[in-house]
C-alpha cells in the first residue's frame, strides 16, 4: 500500500474529526427512524446540530466534545438550583 502524501492525510483527518463528531455528538447513529422520510428528517437535523456546533466551537473556543460535557454540566445544574425554590 503506498502511503498517503501529508496534504491528503491532513484533509482526511479534517473529515474524519467530522464525521466523528456528527455520530457521536449528533446522534446522527442513534436514529430509531424505519421510514425515508423520518430516517431523511433525521439525518437532516443532525448535520444542522453538527452546524450548530461548529459555530458555537467557534465562538466558545472549545471542541465539540467540551462543548458537549459543558452543555451537559450546565443541565444538570439547573434542577439543583430550582429545586431549593
């Protein structure tokens, strides 16, 4: 096999992150959809919530995987704040 020239194994790598990212952030492969509408619908708003955090990543400096665990701290600390109310 011949080895990859470092440009293409660069741009490679790039889409790998993001496809890695759309599966595991996106939940573009928990799809309980049967139907091509719903399975088109849900394929759809994965790569829009893989969009979306892109930009927030851009914003927030973080990757997608901080940005995750960040989002996922924050939610869970809201019903311990409202549940002393």
């Amino acid at each position: 096999m011949t080895s990859m020239s470092p440009c293409l194994h660069k741009k490679r790598w790039k889409v790998k992150k993001h496809h890695k990212s759309l599966k595991s952030n996106a939940a573009l492969a928990k799809s309980p959809t049967r139907t091509l509408r719903t399975q088109s619908n849900h394929v759809f708003l994965s790569i829009c919530a893989a969009f979306k955090l892109e930009c927030l990543k851009r914003v927030h400096k973080l990757n997608h995987f901080a940005l995750r665990a960040k989002l996922y701290v924050e939610a869970l600390q809201q019903p311990s704040a409202n549940s002393g109310a």
